[in-house]
C-alpha cells in the first residue's frame, strides 16, 4: 500500500490503491515512521497509484504537514489524477502550498 | 413522484471494511446507466463521506447497522439515501458547514459533507439526537454529456 524511497534528504511515499478512513489510518502508520526514523527535509507524497480518495485523503496530507512541521520539514503532494484534485481543490490545501 | 425503474436495498454493519464495499455496491448498481468516469467517482465518493460518517461519527462508541437504499428513475436520476441509528447530530447547519468536525484529533478534515454537496445535485440531512441520521444524496446521471 505505501512504498518509499529516501534520496538526498527527500523522502517519497508511494500510496497505492483506495484512500479512505479505512486504509488512511494505516498509510498513515506507515508513513509517520518512516518520517520519524528519516528526519527527511521533504517529505513527497506520491498520488499516482491512487485510484480513489475520499475527504480522508485531506485529513491524511493536512496531519502528515503537522507531522513535518514538528519535524522541522515539509510537505508535497504529487502525481494526482484531475479526479483527486477536484478534492483536494475544496481543502484550502492549494494557497498552502502543498499541492505541486 | 415518479415510478423507480430500478431499487435495492443494503444493511450491513458499522465496520470500517464496508466503506469500500458501500461505494463498490452502489458502482454496480448505477453500472448499466452508463455514467461518465467524473459521474461515477462523484457518486462513489459521495457515498464513501456519507457511510464512513455513520461509521466514525454515528455509531462512535458502539457498533450498529447501516442502511443504504437506492433507487434509480427514468430520467436517469439516482437517489441514494444512507441511514444510521447511532447519536445523531444536535445542529445540522453547523455540522454541514465547511470545515466543522467533532473529531478533529483523529485526522478528520471536516469536508465529508462539502464533498457530498459539491459532487452530487441535491444533499438532504434528517437527524435526531440519539437517533440517528439520514442522508439522501440525489444526482441525475446523463446531466452533463457533450462535456
Ligand atoms: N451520521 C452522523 N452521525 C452523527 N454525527 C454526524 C454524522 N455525520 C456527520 N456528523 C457530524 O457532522 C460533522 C461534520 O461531518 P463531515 O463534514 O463529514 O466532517 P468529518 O467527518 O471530517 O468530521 C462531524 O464531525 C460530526 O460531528
Ligand atoms: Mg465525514
């Protein structure tokens, strides 16, 4: 379900599949340790395996930009479908930043 | 009211694995209406908000029975209607209203109703305090062909 790659201080999470409340909470299990153990600069969100997200796709980006700030890092979501970005368009996520 | 062509009913319990299996039942059941792929992720992800909101929300200290009813009319709409018997809500404009969550700690984004309105034609909320929730999603297929 989640991938990574860690490359010059840049942590990539590859997330695969369906993102709802179900699977977020493990994606975000997974995620978070490997941030923690890393301390990555950035942490990149890879959306190109994502075939369907729900608002739980927003909770899991906006805890995961908590998650780095604490970690004196940031955020970056990328590779998502025009399907997933008319949700992420109603989050606000966009002025942030985070979205590539 | 118009006669419904096609109709099915679902219950099934308050476990986070039936979310996919809610919006998966309801892909099958609109399949041959022919939608567009934005129709049919609309609708998926529409019913995806409404069930985990009976899931994380209604029934949040205990576990109960969701219902899901469709119907399907001639003129191509669809009506969904998502039923819990859980806690209610005691303020629906306020829970309705863009960002608002009572579960902020457990990475709730508070859009699951923003998204149910933006993506379907019509949003109904019924709720109780200590009853339960309805929501009845409407949203005619067929609408925004040629696009
Ligand atoms: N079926 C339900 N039963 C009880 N409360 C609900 C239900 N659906 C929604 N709510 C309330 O409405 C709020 C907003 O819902 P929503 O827009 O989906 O955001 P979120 O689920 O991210 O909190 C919830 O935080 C909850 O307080
Ligand atoms: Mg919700």
């Amino acid at each position: 379900m989640v991938e990574t790659d860690y490359t010059n201080h840049i942590l990539t999470a590859y997330i695969r599949g369906e993102i709802d409340h179900d699977s977020a909470a493990r994606i975000r299990v997974e995620v978070d340790g490997a941030a923690q153990s890393l301390r990555p600069r950035l942490l990149r969100l890879d959306f190109g395996g994502v075939s369907f997200m729900d608002s739980s796709g927003i909770g899991l980006v906006m805890g995961r930009c908590r998650q780095m700030q604490l970690l004196g890092g940031t955020v970056r979501v990328v590779n998502y479908s025009d399907n997933l970005r008319r949700i992420f368009v109603l989050s606000g996520l966009e002025g942030l930043g985070v979205l590539a | 009211m118009k006669q419904a062509v096609n109709e099915m009913k679902l219950r099934f319990p308050s476990k986070s694995c039936n979310e996919a299996f809610a919006r998966g039942a309801v892909s099958a059941f609109i399949m041959h209406l022919d939608p567009t792929v934005n129709e049919l992720s609309d609708l998926k992800t529409a019913v995806s908000e409404a069930v985990t909101n009976c899931i994380v929300h209604g029934y949040r200290r205990q576990s109960g029975m969701i219902f899901l009813d469709g119907k399907i009319f001639d003129d191509g709409r669809v009506l969904l209607k998502i039923r819990d018997k859980g806690c209610g809500i005691e303020d629906v404009a306020q829970a309705m209203q863009p960002l608002f969550t009572t579960a902020a700690d457990e990475e709730r984004a508070g859009l699951g109703f923003a998204v149910m309105q933006s993506f379907c034609d019509k949003v109904r909320v019924k709720s109780a305090p200590g009853k339960g929730t309805t929501v009845t999603l409407e949203k005619r297929l067929g609408a925004d062909d040629g696009a």
